[in-house]
C-alpha cells in the first residue's frame, strides 16, 4: 500500500515539511523542525494533519473530534476491526 503524506506548515514560523500520514492512528502532536513549537490539533480538529496539514488525515483513522479528544485522555474507543467477507 502507498504511504500517505501532507504537507504540515507550522503557524509560528511558515516553516512546511512534508510528512507520512498514518492510516491508523490520528497524531496529535507534532514538533516543528525549525521552531521547535509543539503543535496540537485545533479546536474541533481531530489531529494535527487536519488543522495544519495540506491534505486531511484519512477517513479510515477513526478521528473525530470527541473521540480524539477522549483518546487524549485515554478514554478513546478501539479501533474497529476490519470486517471479514
């Protein structure tokens, strides 16, 4: 399967570096490799690639806002399983 990539630019310093977008987990956080600002996802957003990304994370990470918000506190629901046919 082909790695997915956005492109993160960091709102203190413009810096933008291209980065690998996991399938399955939302990052919430991520260090500007210029600033050393620690970025968080923004209110509402489930992750850092969809605050500040150029691509969206992907659907199948199961981010939503109440569920990363809850998975920050330990509280998140598993990933679901893949269905099998």
């Amino acid at each position: 399967m082909a790695a997915l990539f956005s492109t993160i630019t960091c709102p203190e310093c413009g810096t933008a570096k291209r980065e690998p977008m996991p399938e399955n987990a939302c990052v919430w956080f991520y260090r500007c490799t210029n600033c050393d600002v620690t970025l968080r996802p923004k209110p509402g957003d489930c992750c850092v690639f969809c605050s500040y990304g150029d691509t969206p994370c992907p659907p199948q990470t199961n981010c939503s806002p109440s569920n990363a918000a809850r998975s920050m506190m330990g509280q998140a629901d598993p990933l679901p399983s893949p269905e099998h046919s």
